[in-house]
C-alpha cells in the first residue's frame, strides 16, 4: 500500500477496502452532486493571507469549546453507520479521535452505541447528534443517556426533515442491514430505516423544547442563511454548524465554505458559531 | 436497461433507441450550440437558500393557472414532432402528462392532431402553441379547432421568424416525413416542411389581432428581455414564456435562466410570467 | 470531404490541403498563443439579446463605407502570402469577396500583385494595407499605385514595428519563398523577408505625412486602447481597425473583442470604427 | 533534442535529464500545489495594453538597482542545490546569468560556496539569500563571508520559519546528499539538513539588526500583504520581493502575480518593490 500522506491518499486507500455499497453510501452525494463538488472546488479557492516575522517557536492550536480543552480547533462532524467500514466501528473512530485529543460528535445512526463509545474513551470530549423524532419520548431517552453517559453537548440536525435522493444508494439498493443501529432495540431501528420515525413537522419551539429538556448546550447543525443563525440563537441554541450536510440533502445549495450568502454581519453571531 | 432514476439516465436510454436521425433533431442545437449548453451550464449554477425548521409535514406542489388547477408549478412546453420517438406520438406524452396532472403545451407541428390529443384526455389541461401564417385565416383556423377541442390557452411563438441553422439536421439531410404533421392536410403540411407558411412580418399588431380573435388567454413565447415582456403584456399577453427555444434558434442569445439582462423590475411583470 | 457547413469544416479540409509550413504559418500565433485563444474563447461568450415581433420579411445588410455599397457589414481583412494555400493566390480571394460583394484587404505581403488584383476584379472594393518603410518612397511607390489600380482605401498596420517571435514558424524554420512577395522586385522582397524594411522608428507623425501623400482615405490598423483610438483620428484616421494581429504579434494582448479597456465613450469615436 | 525556443522546452528537455529526486525537488510544490498552479494561471490572465506609433527603433531593457547596472529589470532569484541538476551547479547559473548581464542571488543552501561563485564571476552582479539561524553568529558568519566577497545586497527569507510539506519529496524520501550544502562545514550542514538551525522566533526587530550589521541593502523576500510591507520599510528593508516562495511554502497562499490583496496604495511602497 502507498503511503499515507495526504487525505487523496486515505480516499485512495479506502476505495480498495471498502464494498461497493459501503463505497457508494460515504462518497455519493444527493441529485447530481452538484453541491458535492461545489463544496471542494469553492474550499480550494480560499486563499490565506499570511504575515511573517512573528515569533511562531512556539505554537499551539489548543483551543476550549462549552468549558472544554481541545487539541486543535477542528471537531469530527457526526456520521452514520461506521461499521460499514470497519468491525470495530465508532469504538474505532473514537479511539484516533482520542489520541489527537480532537472531539467526536456520535451520530444518532450509529453502529456502536453511546454507552459502548462513553466506555470505550471516557476522556475524550464527546457530543451526541439528535434528530427530534414524531415520539418525543423516543427523542428524550437519547438525550438522557446521552447525559448519563458523559456526553457534553447535543448536535440537532434540522436539514434533514425528509431524506433526499441519493442516487448511487438507489441504484446500489442500498439498505441498512438489520441489527446495525446501535442504540435502538429491533423495533425502533426497523421503523427508523424505513423514515416512519424523524418528524418533519419540527418548528423552532421544538428546538426551544429541547434546550428546556437538557443541561447540555444544544447546536443546531445544517443552517446556510443568517436569519436561520439568528433565529437559531433566538431559540436557545449556544452554537452553529453551518453545513450542507455534506452535499447529501438539498442539491443545489450553496458549498458549505461559502460566506456569499451570509448577509448580516458575522460579529452579531455567538463566537462558538462554527463551521463543518 | 439501468433503471431509470434522473433525467440523465431517460437520455442514455433514448440514445440506445432513437435512430440518427431523430436524435440529432432532439438533442441539437442552432450554430455553435453555445446557447444549448450555456442553457443546462447557467441552470447548474442556480443556488437554493433553504430555510429550516418549517413544519413540512404536509407539504403540496399544487397551484392553479388560468383557473386550472396542477399538481405542480412545472408545465411541459410545446415540441414537435413526438412521432419520431414513438409510434403513438403526443398521445404518449399526453398519457404522461396526464398521469402526474401537469399541463401539456401541444405543437402547431405535432404528429397527432389536436383533435386526437383532446379525445385521447379529454381531462388534461391542454394549450396550443400557434405559429402566425402568412394566410392569416389558417392560423384561425387552428385557433378554432383548438377552442372546439377544449384546449385552454394559446401559445404564440414569436423567436422563429426564420428557422435557424441547425447543422445537425443539415448533415443528416433532415426531412419531415411526408404525412406526419397531423393538423395540416397534405398541401398545407408540405408548405410547412418548406417554409413558405410562416409569416416572417409580424408585429405587435399581429398578438393584439389574435387576442382579439378567441377567448382563450394568450402567452407570448420566445422572450430574452424585459422590454419585449412589458410590449407583449401591453398588446394583451396573458402570460409570456421566457425562453431561447432550447437553443434553437438565435445561438450566442442568454442561457433562459439567466435574468442579468432582464433589467426592469420583476414585479412590474404579471404574475403570470413565467420560465420555460 | 465531408460538406462545408460551418467555419470549423473549412478549418478541418484546409488541415488536410496545406502543407504543414503553410498551416502552422496560417494558424499560429505569437508567444504561448494566450491572445490568439482568447481571441476566440471571448467572441463565444458575447452575448446577443433578441428583440421580437419586428417585421423581418425583408431584411438586408447592405451597407456603405466611404461612399460605397458593401452587401455586409463584413469586410476581408489583410492576410499575406494566400499562395501559401492556392496556386491562384488573391486572385481566388478577391473572386470568392466578389461573389458575396463584401469588400478585400490585401496585403502589401500579397503573393498576387495590386495590379493583378485590380485587373481580376476591378468592380470588386479594394483597400491596400501598408507598412511604412525605412524608405518612403517605397511606401509611397505602393500607395501610388494602389491609387493607380482603384483601390479605395489605405489600411496602415501600426502594430508590427518588430514581428513577433512565431514559434510554429520557428520550429519549421518558416522561410519566404523567393519570388513569392508579388509587390516588389527581386531586391525589395528580399529586404523585406529580411524585415529590413518596415521602419520601427514610426510616430504619429508620419501617420499625419500618409493621409497628406493620398487622397484615399486611411485606417489605422491594429489599435487596442481607446487612447491611441482618439490619436489616430487626431492625426487624420478616417478609421480604426481593433486588432491584436490575430494573436499574432503581442502575446498577452487583450481579445479583440474584448471592450473592458476601452475606457472612453463609444460615440467619442468616428461611426467608421470597425472590428477585425 | 528538440530546438529549445520556449520556457516549456527547457522544461521538457529537463524532464528527460534529471533524476526522479530532483525533478521533483524542482517542479513539487506543498500541499495539494493550489498556490504552485495559481502561480501559473494567474500570470496567464495578465493582460498588456500595447500603445502604437512610438518610436521604438532604438529600444533597452537596461535598467540600474542599487547603484548596479543590470540588462534588464529580471534578476535571477535564489534555488537551492543546483548541483542536484548539474555537477557545476550554481557555477554554471552564474556563467549563464553572467553571459546576458542580469543579476544572480545565491540560496545560503547553495552546492557552490559564496567564494566559489564569486571567484568564477567576479564582475556579476550577486546578491546572497539569507536566513537567520538560532545561533546569530552563523547567520553573522555568513553576512561578512557574501560582503568580502563582493555580494551586494542580502535577501532576508521569512516566508519558512517552518518548512512545508511537500508530498513529492516525501514520496521519494528525499534527503539531502552529505557534503552538498558548500556553505557549511559538515557539522552545520547537517544541522541545517535536519532543520534545526533555521530560528522560528525571528520578528522585525531581527530585520533591524540585520540591517545594522552590514552595509549591504536588505531586501525582504517572501511578503504577501500590503501591510507587510510597509513594516518591513520601517524596520529597514530596502526593498521586497514579493513571493509565495514559488509554491512550495503555505498552499493556499495567493498567486504571486496576483495583486488583488494589496490593500494599500502601491505607491505608498519604494520604487525598488519588486515581484518575483
């Protein structure tokens, strides 16, 4: 195997191990892709203005983040189902999360379940990615042992109010396998496969419900507009993850790193307002 | 066949299908066919700001036009000649149409006659696109027998006044086969074939004449500026169809969905304005 | 040979005709040919914004320049050397122009002489392009007797004072003919295949000394700034021709087509001014 | 061979001579070499307004900096290890730069010393590239030896407090022959090799007494922002070399050529700013 220098290296590598499915599901994008590519193509055109002679012997990206210290101010944004990767799963995940020191956010669908992530790597700072389903006590169980198993912050995913088409999963028929949510019992996880559980009918009062609900500060994940952060903030959340949801939802929005469409000024947004 | 999920996937196939010639004449353009990529190259360009936590539980596309109700605000726009893909010609299309409850704009030039198309659904909301004739009584003569069908608008081409060069078709030596223009008996249809009918001297007094000629609303189609769209609304437009005939015609005229060069206000258009 | 329907067909025959010095000299421009593919990348992004619904049943481009009836406004503009690609040289040129009743430019580097030219089309409107060389009366020896032969008009190339480096003609080590320059002696056409003869010393005063030598009216080819525009028609220019030599003397030039340097008002300039 | 007439000849020609490491030494640049290409493309996009009819019959690139007379306004800018292409190594680039009267700056990682190349060219004009080690008297050592021996301005580096890094030399495990930096006793060079003497912490107040130790001008390389500049004024430079280090420093930085990011008035700047 070459060596790994580069992320094209790690793609690379990945492509070889990896099942077509599996493939498919982490690399595809929804439509046609075009919010995918946009969200390379525009990263690669910042440019960084760099100024010199400052004293850089000594330097550090540590940062702190709801109270805790990181490593380095770049968070793993939550993603489903890492067993289609590998055995071991999100434990794995976690465990190279932990020796950066960087921070891991779990996804709701993932395939080792909170309790076995929290025991895995009790030190490492860990958040849970929610989405509000039509039974909110399905929803509130997550959040409890979210808390209970040492959690410190909530992800809600709002840009995913019903599931976009994705077409290489379509024509991989792509399925969940059975038994491979974690942190449902059969039942639950059979009716989140086939969607019957995410509501689609959540409104900002159902993000002001969930701050009420928990002590951990909730971010809001897959807003694109300012009025959105604005209103975000209004309604109790204490952070932002401006995101397209990878170029997986809505084809056509704008790429992620793009500032265009920000129109009311960033300083009025809380500094924990981030970006993935 | 790989099964049919985007419109990308319906083109693949129809290429296996479709001979030579019928292809070319679909697929091409006018001149350097700038304007027929610049139409799909601008349309991917298109950037959607979504807004979150909406309820959208229920969410419909349904909207009205003329008094009609259809199931979504996506019409389909008149093209000739449906018998070159398939021996049932529009009456496929109109079976389509029909099936999801859109509209169908039936062309002066198609394969089966107007009166064919109404009786084969009868319920579909029909329009008719109309070219103006040099003998201006065959042109009311369409009109009538697309009143008497029940068709529900008219269409008035105006961007043909010539038709351009498509060199595809004069490679192929393209002909319309003889007897396959179904509203015209076979005098009239080989005038048609050479061009000899079209009236190449109309003016503005020619909208207002055929607006005065039925009840049926008129939409002018073929506008690129907004000072054409303000004429045609004064000389009794009903609606207008923003449009460069699919890069047909005028080659180096703007991709449709690009509105730079419509400098007057929006707003000051009619409603009913609208984008094909 | 496939039919010549479109610019880029004659492009392809002529690539299987010509000699490969005679096609890389034709096609070549200077430097790394930056301006020569921009020369034709910007011409395809202009941008042509119908107006509709005119009467368009007689429509005619005919026009006039300088008291004569051209059938377009599209004249020939100078290219050396045509016996490069045909035996019959300019003589097949200026019977082709003639044919459509546009106007011709020949070359003072023409391989058919003034007089051969006027003799074969004397109805045909003929301009004569010049250089001005070190000696004047050789230059005026040319405008004499292209007064002499009928021609109309004096295009005088101000963007040559050193030829560029071509490297196509480099690497073919591209030599003149001997004989082939049919203005000028044997000793005269020497000189020139040497470039011993074009004077870069030139200003514009010696523009102001042409249209004193002539009763025919001068164009000042090759300008690019709207700067030098307003000079030439100071110093007498009846016209100007925007050019960067077809890509090929300054590498780097802007387009032709290209008005973002054109800093001052159009109609500052005389109606004459033309685009080649 | 082919004939080398243009810069992609050399660069074709050198593909074939050198060996895996030093192509790749040469052509690589950091990260995913965004900054090396824009590099490129950008210059490509300058466009030349030519202006006409000046007397250009006796025309010269000479030019005067710091007192010195060069043929024309482009220096040669400091390279590390020519040896790695050639056994004369910096020898050979100095008899060549000699040959057409330019000026050369010699890299402190030259494989020809500072004494070498000034013995073999003692009339070139040579400037020395500098970097300011931890231990200042190396740095000092090295400022006296390019004095003595007739060097007349030092180029301060500050653009590589750390070096990138460039996956190319990775993927070949590139290191530094033993015994090639011929500044250096072996001690230092492996010093330098392991880049351990290269001071992190320099800051303008550096420049200052750099300035102060020799009579030498100094000019700053490596700056990307206005305000950059005028700091290194204040603190004594005598000149800038505006620079990305060709690429192969921070990627993402912006094109050299690009002036887009100089906010404040260039001619705010000394006159000897330059570009490289």
């Amino acid at each position: 195997m070459k060596p790994l220098i580069c992320v094209e290296d790690f793609q690379v590598a990945a492509y070889e191990k990896l099942s077509r499915d599996a493939l498919d599901y982490y690399r595809g994008g929804s439509g046609d892709e075009e919010t995918l590519s946009a969200n390379e193509d525009e990263f690669k055109k910042l440019r960084i203005l760099p100024r010199f002679l400052r004293d850089v012997s000594n330097i550090s990206l540590d940062t702190e983040i709801f109270g805790d210290k990181v490593s380095c101010p770049i968070g793993v944004s939550p993603s489903a189902m890492h067993k289609l990767a590998h055995p071991r799963g999100e434990l794995a995940t976690a465990q190279g999360i932990n020796r950066v020191g960087s921070l891991m956010t779990l996804s709701t669908l993932s395939t080792s379940s909170i309790e076995e992530v929290a025991s895995e790597c009790p030190r490492l700072i860990k958040w849970f990615q929610l989405y509000i389903f039509k039974d909110r006590n399905e929803s509130l169980k997550l959040v409890k042992r979210a808390e209970q198993a040492g959690f410190k912050a909530l992800v809600l995913t709002v840009d995913a109010p019903q599931f976009a088409v994705r077409r290489k999963d379509l024509r991989n028929n792509f399925q969940i396998p059975a038994g491979f949510l974690a942190n449902f019992d059969h039942k639950s996880a059979r009716a989140i496969q086939n969607l019957e559980y995410i509501d689609a009918g959540i409104t900002w009062k159902d993000l002001t419900w969930l701050t009420s609900v928990t002590n951990m500060p909730v971010l809001v994940k897959g807003l694109l507009t300012a009025e959105d952060c604005l209103m975000a903030i209004e309604h109790g959340a204490k952070g932002i993850i401006v995101s397209n949801h990878g170029g997986r939802q809505l084809d056509s929005a704008p790429a992620t790193v793009s500032r265009s469409e920000m129109k009311i000024p960033i300083k009025k947004l809380d500094p924990l307002t981030s970006l993935s």
